[in-house]
C-alpha cells in the first residue's frame, strides 16, 4: 500500500516530467518555426512577450479571480467556524494566514489563488458551508492550503507562458509564411513540418496543461490528507461535492481550474470516454476518492 508520502513524491515527479517535457517542447518548436522562416530571433522574442503579458497578469490574477466571483471578505467575526478551521490548518502547515473569502453561492466549492503563501487567499461558497461537515470541510481547506504550499499558482503562471508561447509561435508561423514577403525564406522541409505544428501544436500545449493541472490535484488530496491526518474527510468531501449537480454561477471555463471540483460538473458525466478525459481540468472524482482511500498515512 503506498503511503501519502511515497503519493505525493510520485506526483511531484510526474509534474516535474510533463513540465521539462513542456519546456523541451517549446524549444523545438520554436526551432523549427524559426528554420522555416529563416528567422531565429523569433523564439526569444515571442518569450519576452509571453513573460511580460503573463507578469501582469500574475500580479493582478487574484483580485480579478475574486472579482469575477463576486467573492466578499470575511474575518473572525462574521464566520468564526471557519476562520478558526484556516487559523488552524495555518499553525500545522506553517504557512501564514491566508485571507478568506466567501461567494454566496449554494453550489459546493472552493478554490485558493494567490501570488504565494504571503499573498494567499482561500475561498469557499456557502454551498460548502451548509453542506459539509466539519471533518469534511477542514479536508477540503487542507487541499487549498497544499496548492498554497505548493506554489500551484506560481507554477500555473509558469505553464501559461509556456501555452502563450506556442501560441504566439503558431500565429507568427502563419502570418509571417502568408504575409511576410519572400517565400524563398527558409528550409520547405522545416516549412511543411511547420505547418503541421502551427496546426497541432497548440493543441498539444493545451493537454500538457491539463495534465499538469490533473497531476496537481492529485498532489493537493494527498498533502491535505498529510496535514489533516484524515483522508476519509477529504474523500467524503469529494463525494458530496460531485453528488451535488447543482453548477456554480460565477464560475466559466477560465476559472474551473481552480476550484477543488469541476464547477461546471461535466466531469460527472459517466458516458465520457476515456479520451475525452484529457480535456479535463480535473481527475475524475472515483480516482480521486479512491487514491485517499488506499493511502497509507
């Protein structure tokens, strides 16, 4: 029986896997599309765009996330329960006191943003309030508070670059083919095969962010299972979480990923394929439940 150590190191690697891969994958990319046009200082150019227009955006992420949410500030008085849940989970994790925000949304959720633990927030509805338990709620604050510790978001700012890379790269690769002047530039063989990429490519750096964003969850359940001592209340959590078909308002296709569920409730779909579960920004919930269940504390 695996441990929830020998779980998370798993995941960790895995991550660091897809990650490299990324990177790697970037690069060649980037190659070709610069040997088929004869331009190589397309790469390093579409990387200082993509760092710039991600840095802003990573400074500012949390406040438009929350704003979208329509997420409202608490503290110790107007919801003690939960204030003394974090204040706790922040003591045994290490990490400092996050903010907490509350959306007044009957739908079961929750999600951290942040641009790391110093600037953390955590944010629940009132769905997973009134719905859960008091074990199952603190499993559920435990698993935000491990992409806090984590450095999820950071690593997510990370990933975004890479996909705008690509991106950029594929849009530049068109443009500069039709509209850049001389079609004597560059090796054909480079140009078909760029071609192809420009076509694939941003697909392909879709998936890898999926599947990191799938390999983080898995890291979350297991690290909040280490800090709570208590997998069964994370993975009953879960179970009421998926149960409830109720989807959450504020949430779209731009903010699903970080809540600690789907919010959409798609991935409840039990027709789906097993393909089309690489578009997913989550694991599917049985798998999930059942990797707390085996873990070995």
């Amino acid at each position: 029986m695996a441990t929830a150590y020998t779980y998370a190191n798993s995941n960790k690697r895995k991550t660091w896997f897809w990650l490299i891969g990324f990177v790697l994958f970037v690069i060649v990319v980037g190659y070709i599309f610069s040997r088929a046009l004869d331009m190589p200082w397309i790469l390093p150019l579409a990387v200082t765009i993509a760092i710039i227009q991600s840095g802003l955006s990573y400074w500012s992420s949390d406040k438009i996330v929350l704003s979208i949410s329509r997420a409202k500030e608490i503290d110790k008085t107007t919801n003690q329960t939960l204030f003394r849940l974090v204040e706790n989970l922040s003591i045994a994790s290490g990490l400092p006191m996050p903010k907490i925000y509350i959306i007044d949304d009957s739908a079961p959720n929750a999600f951290a943003t942040g641009r790391d633990p110093k600037h953390a927030v955590i944010c629940v509805t009132t769905g997973l309030l009134n719905k859960l338990d008091k074990q199952e709620l603190e499993g559920v604050l435990a698993h935000e508070f491990s992409h806090i510790g984590n450095y999820d978001i950071r690593l997510q700012t990370i990933i975004v670059i890479l996909v705008g890379l690509i991106a950029l790269l594929a849009d530049w690769f068109v443009y500069l083919r039709f509209f850049g002047g001389d079609d004597d530039n560059g090796n054909w063989v480079f140009v078909l095969i760029g071609f192809a990429l420009a076509l694939l490519s941003p697909l392909v750096a879709s998936l890898i962010q999926l599947a990191i964003s799938r390999k983080r969850e898995f890291l979350a359940d297991a690290d909040g299972a280490l800090l709570t001592r208590n997998p069964d209340g994370l993975a009953r959590a879960l179970e009421d979480i998926s149960k409830d078909k109720e989807p959450l308002e504020v949430a779209n296709k731009a903010t699903a990923h970080l809540y600690i569920t789907n919010p959409l409730k798609d991935q409840t779909d039990s027709k789906k394929s097993r393909f089309s579960g690489l578009f997913d920004t989550h694991p599917p919930i049985e798998e999930r439940v059942k990797a707390l269940r085996d873990m070995a504390l």
